[in-house]
C-alpha cells in the first residue's frame, strides 16, 4: 500500500543519510500549553516528514516545511526516542554523535532532551540504551563510560562538575588523534543508568549554582553534556572510543528592539554569535566546502570532532504550536532548513563524485544482501 510504500522510502532515505554522514533534521512541535489555550494554532504536522505554518494575519499562505520526521503533539517521548536509539549503537561502535535541541526558549528543547521524572526524555533513554548495549556485548568487551556536563554562557565555558575552583575559562584542545578535549575539565566515571542519571542530576544542580553566580537564565546559555564511551575488545584488546555530545542550546529567539540595550543586548549578540557560528558550520558541511569554520566560536570548536566527518548529526527543531509564535517559528524552521535545502542542491546537481560513491555503497549492500540469500 500506499503507507508501506512510504515507510520503505523513509527507510530508505535514512539509510542513504547514514552512509552520507549528513545531518539530520526532526521537527517538534509541542502540545499548547494551559495559558496557550486562547491563542490558535498555527503551526501543525501534515505527514511524516512535512508541517505547516500559518501566518497568523492570514496575510500570506501558510508554508510548508519538510524534515526527516515531524512529531507532534501526539508524539510521545518514546515515539521521539525510537527514532534516535540507533545512534547509541554508532557510539557504542566508535563514533562521535551529536544531537541538537535548537528553538526559542519555550518550545520544549529541555522537554525534548530530558524530559522530567515522570516522563524522562532524550538523554536518560539514550543512556539506558547505551548501558543496554554494553551488557549485551560484555561477554566480548568491556566499557567504561565517562561524562561531562558543560555550560556554555557568552563565549565562557564552564564546567559543571567544578562550578567552584578555577571552572572558569577552560580550554578546548585537540590530542594527537584528532579528539577534542577540555584541558583542566573534571569528568565522571558511571556504570550504570542510576549512577548516569544522577551525574545528570547534580550537573544541573550546580549549574543553578553557576547561573545565579553569572546572572544568566538557564535558557540563556548553551547546555553540553558528554558521554564517552570507550570499548576494549577482549580478545583483541583493540580499543574503540565513541562519544555522544548533547547539546540543549539556549533560545533561538531575537530581542524586540525596544528591549534591546546593555547587557540583555550583549547576551542576546552572544548568543546570536554562537548559533549563526554553528549554521554556518552545518551550511559548510552540506555544501562540502573545503574550509569549514569550527573555530570561529567555542560551540563549534568543542564540537569539531563530533561534526562532519565521520560523526552523524541529529537536530531537532522544537516548535511551539500558536499564533504569538509564529514569527520565531517560522525563524527557527528557516534555520533549520537550511541544511535540509543545501542537501537537496547537492542532489540535484548531481555531485558525481558523490554518486559514484554512493552508488558504490548500494552494489555492496546489494551484494552483500544476495549472498545473505544464498
Ligand atoms: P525550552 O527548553 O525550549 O525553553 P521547555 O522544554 O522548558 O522549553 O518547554 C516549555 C514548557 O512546555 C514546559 O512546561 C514543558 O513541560 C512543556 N512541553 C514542552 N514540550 C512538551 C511536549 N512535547 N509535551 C508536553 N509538554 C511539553
Ligand atoms: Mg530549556
């Protein structure tokens, strides 16, 4: 049928997407909240991968958008999580993965990323994954996990396991292998999710401690968390080191100019700075551009081995659903598709080193299937 049909090419598309390294983009769009209640809904869900937004004045047509998935308000955290899980599995084999939570401050990027006790999200489930994973494989390998939790505020970062002595200011450095590091970082052994929801937990904690400190809101800043996961072969003693870096990116959205002065000018420049930093870096990749720009901000440099290459990227677009939003939905929708278009203009011209490689990809899998059958 028609639905099968759909799924297979879905399937297919993300497959495709895997073996090109690309970056991936889901959509979310939140249910109204209470207060929301007398405000319509503008932005909504019309298939598996494409919404609508409307313009509120009905001045223009609604647009449409399309992304790798669309959850809606009927998607529950499982649904979002289902969708995710196999990037565990690229961890647990070795490779640098990083998911995205970007939007304006309200529309369910910490939702999306760590939920809440009763309904945990993203990060917990992804974790729990990952300890899965390691118990299934432990009769042939051994692993240790390790994770760090960073904020990021004005170009400062800051670690969370240290908010106290000299957390401050640290540095973002490279080792002989290519991984990025930060020097003077502290970091936290766990084995298993118990103990890796309360590093979780306590990061948080003290990052209250540090906004209170800074003056900064928490939707202000950029939340990193890092969990690394090295791998020892029993047998082999090889090594493999993986790691998943989850970033709850402070609020996409632009100061009225009426607020616009001082300090909340600044902060709004930083961030500003720090998020056109990472599409340009995004619009860079897609493109394949020969230079990609990771050092023209702390968000990009700690991210610049866990981007590209061989690192596979998830972003989510976190969208409220009403009217009153429509202006910073339809900004962060822009944002996000971006990297979607540029894609599509590589397809299209037909990028033949690109093809050629791809189709190589296919006639392996495709041998690979038949001698499967045999
Ligand atoms: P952000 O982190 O982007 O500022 P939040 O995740 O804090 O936004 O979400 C804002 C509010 O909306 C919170 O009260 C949150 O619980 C609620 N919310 C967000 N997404 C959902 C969802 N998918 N289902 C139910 N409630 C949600
Ligand atoms: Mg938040």
């Amino acid at each position: 049928s028609q639905n099968r049909e759909q799924a297979l090419r879905k399937r297919y598309h993300n497959q495709l997407q895997d073996f090109k390294g690309a970056i991936r983009v889901y959509a979310r769009i939140r249910p109204r909240i209470k207060r929301e209640m007398g405000d319509a809904v503008v932005c909504r869900k019309l298939d598996t991968d494409s919404l609508e937004l409307e313009d509120p004045k009905r001045l223009k047509e609604s647009r449409p958008y399309s992304f790798d998935s669309v959850f809606d308000e009927h998607s529950t955290q499982e649904d979002v999580f289902s969708e995710c899980k196999s990037l565990v599995s690229s961890a647990f084999d070795g490779f640098n993965v990083t998911v995205f939570a970007y939007g304006q401050t309200g529309a369910g990027k910490t939702h999306t990323m760590y939920g809440n006790d009763a309904d945990p999200g993203l990060v917990p489930r992804l974790a729990g994954e990952l300890f899965s994973i390691i118990d299934k494989y432990s009769h042939e390998s051994h692993s240790r996990v390790k994770c760090s939790m960073f904020e990021l505020y004005r170009d400062e970062l800051v670690d969370l396991y240290r908010t106290k002595a000299g957390a401050r200011g640290l540095e973002i450095k490279k080792d002989t292998r290519g991984s990025v590091y930060v020097e003077n970082a502290s970091d936290r052994e766990v084995a298993n999710p118990p103990e890796l929801l309360k590093a979780i937990e306590d990061g948080m904690a003290d990052r209250h401690v540090a906004a209170t400190s800074m003056n900064s809101a928490s939707s202000r800043s950029h939340l990193i968390f890092i969990i690394v996961v090295e791998t020892t072969n029993k047998a082999t003693k090889q090594v493999s080191t993986g790691k998943l870096t989850l970033c709850d990116l402070a609020g996409s959205e632009r100061v009225k100019k009426s607020e616009a002065s001082g300090e909340v000018l600044k902060e709004a420049q930083s961030i500003n700075k720090s998020l056109s930093a990472l599409g340009d870096v995004i619009e860079a990749l897609t493109k394949h551009s020969k230079h990609v720009p990771y050092r023209n901000h702390k968000l990009t440099q700690l991210l610049s081995d866990s981007l590209g290459g061989n690192a596979k990227t998830l972003m989510f677009v976190n969208c409220s659903p009403v009217g009153s939003n429509a202006d910073e939905t339809a900004a962060a929708l822009g944002y996000a598709t971006r990297a979607k278009m540029i894609t599509n203009k590589v397809e299209k011209n037909q990028d033949s080193q690109e093809v050629a490689r791809l189709k190589k990809v296919i006639q392996v899998m495709g041998s690979e299937l038949d001698q499967a059958r045999e």
